[in-house]
C-alpha cells in the first residue's frame, strides 16, 4: 500500500464482493482481506476489508464505515484500519450502481536480472504519524515539530520508496515498490536491514525474484519456487464527497524519479 490519509466515515449499500479471500503477511503473521465494492447516490469505490470485519459485511446492505484510509495507487479506494467499526443502516434508498473503477489486471513475471535499485526511506512520529525530516547520526531521541512528543529513535516508523530497473523477457522496465510492498517482501522472507545501501545491494544480486505488477507498480514480489502472493455540494461522507474531498487531492502521484 501508498501513504493513506483519513481517518473517513461513508455510509454506503454493498452491491458485490471481490471473488475469494487473500491472505496477507502482516508484521509476521497472516491476516485476511476481502474486497467489496459500495454505493451511495453519488456513485461506488472499492473497500478493502480486513480480518473480523469481513464477517459483518453482506451483500445487499447498508453500513457506515467509520475510520477508513484512503488510498491510491491507479485508483482511488479505502481500507478499513484497526479502529474501524461497521455498523448497520437503514437502507439507501438512492444507489448509484453504475460501474466502479477498478485497477487494471497485473502479471506475474520472473525477473531475469535488477540492473539498477533505488531506495529512498523517511521516519515518521509513533504518535501522529506526521514525516520527521531530519534525524541526526548517532541520536538517541527525537522531537516531533507537528506533535511536541519525544521520542526514541528506534522506535520510529520508517517508511520506503524504491525504484527498479529490471529485466525481464529481453525487455528492461521501471517499476516502483511501495513501502507496503516491500515490508510484506521483508517479512516473508525474514529479511533485516540497517538501512538503504544494504537494501539496493540485496535487490541487485537477488536472482530468483517473482513479482507481480499492475502497469508500472509492483503489488507483491517473492522469492521463486515460495508461496507469492468535499466539494461540489456532495452530502458530508457520501463516496464522491470522498472522493472529491482534500485527502484524495493531496494523495500523491507516482512520477518517474
């Protein structure tokens, strides 16, 4: 996954579910996610649902979805998060159902050799998760300028970036690996690094690695041979209001580095 922004709330009707439960490696242990599209009278976007919650979503009726991230990869979409809570509603009575965007299809290729690995790392506050600019060598605690909290070093969250030249069926592509993506990678291979140089130097000497990728986005890699993967007068949470609203705006955009 990109940086999410939110917390959101919509109220919204289920009008179909993603084929399939997928199981993700999440800080070292599996946690299921399911897909499901919704609609208001403003028209639809994906959620991704995770772990529990899935139980308590049924095609057919209307929730609020409260705590919700945004996200964007090619398409706008939200996902629930730990503090979200799924209620039941009255029925919309208006649905927009026309059809949903939704990401392209990805494939599955074998990469025959990385020619060139950049990856870029930023901290960011354990308490309101806002980007940390600068963190001295040798520093053993950190204040947050947005928050005020001190903090310990090691335990910020560090979040990565990284851009790949591979080679793959005689044809040399760039690619970009989200931080999600390469956490997932991380942990499923029990891979540990101190930082950047150690990352690139890894990628440029992996030999057997599997990727899956939507246009030029990496979604999910693995070693070969192991298991891979409010604008416009729109009402206050309806999904074009949040769609048009300041979190999508400000979501940023892959641009070639």
């Amino acid at each position: 996954m990109a940086p999410g922004f939110g917390p959101v709330t919509i109220t919204a009707k289920v009008i179909r579910r993603a084929s399939g439960v997928k199981l993700h490696s999440v800080r070292g242990r599996m946690v299921a996610k399911q897909s499901v599209y919704v609609a208001d009278s403003t028209g639809g976007i994906e959620v991704a649902v995770w772990s529990d919650l899935i139980e308590q979503v049924d095609v057919g009726s209307t929730y609020t979805f409260s705590d919700l991230t945004v996200r964007r990869f090619h398409v706008t979409s939200v996902t629930t998060t730990v503090q979200t809570v799924v209620m039941c509603c009255d029925e919309v009575l208006s649905v927009n159902e026309a059809p949903i965007e939704e990401e392209a299809a990805s494939k599955t290729m074998d990469v025959d050799e990385v020619l060139q690995f950049r990856c870029n790392s930023v901290s960011s506050c354990g308490s309101c998760h806002k980007m940390i600019s600068e963190v001295g060598e040798n520093v053993c605690f950190v204040k947050c300028t947005v928050c005020g909290m001190r903090q310990k070093v090691k335990n910020l969250a560090v979040k990565y970036s990284c851009i790949m030249n591979a080679k793959m069926a005689n044809e040399v592509k760039k690619l970009v690996i989200h931080n999600p993506v390469l956490t997932d990678f991380f942990d499923k291979e029990g891979l540990e690094f101190t930082d950047n140089d150690s990352i690139e130097e890894y990628f440029l000497v992996c030999s057997k690695l599997r990727i899956t990728v939507i246009e030029n986005e990496v979604t999910d890699m693995c070693i070969k041979g192991e298991s891979g993967p409010v604008t416009g007068g729109e009402p206050s949470g309806s999904v074009v209001a949040l769609m048009q609203s300041k979190f999508c705006s400000d979501l940023p955009v892959t641009k070639d580095m």
